[in-house]
C-alpha cells in the first residue's frame, strides 16, 4: 500500500506544464477583454472628437 501511495505521489508531483499553460491562457484571455474594452471606449470618444471637429470646419468653410 505503501509503494502504491508514493508512486500515486510522484505521478501527481511531476509535470507541471498543462497548468502552467492554462494560466498564461487564463492571463491572455483577460488581457484581451481589457484592451478590446478600451480599444471600443476609446474610438467612441475618437469619433465623437472629429465629429465635432468636421461639424466645425464645415461651419467655418460655409457649408460647403
């Protein structure tokens, strides 16, 4: 029973690379949503800006 317990032991304390793996996959995903959430914020307010600056320049040219 012994034998079986430590050999159980040294299969479970071994190769950790899957875990490691699906850390930095866990780390990447959320990287992801924060730049795809600034990315949206931030060409909403980029668009509203050069709205108001072509609403701008079209009054100042004359309505052209």
């Amino acid at each position: 029973m012994f034998a079986f317990m430590k050999k159980m032991r040294s299969l479970m304390s071994g190769d950790r690379r899957g875990v490691t793996a699906l850390e930095y996959g866990l780390i990447a995903a959320v990287i992801g949503g924060v730049v795809i959430t600034a990315a949206t914020s931030f060409g909403n307010s980029l668009t509203a800006a050069y709205g108001t600056i072509g609403n701008a320049l079209t009054t100042k040219a004359g309505g052209v």
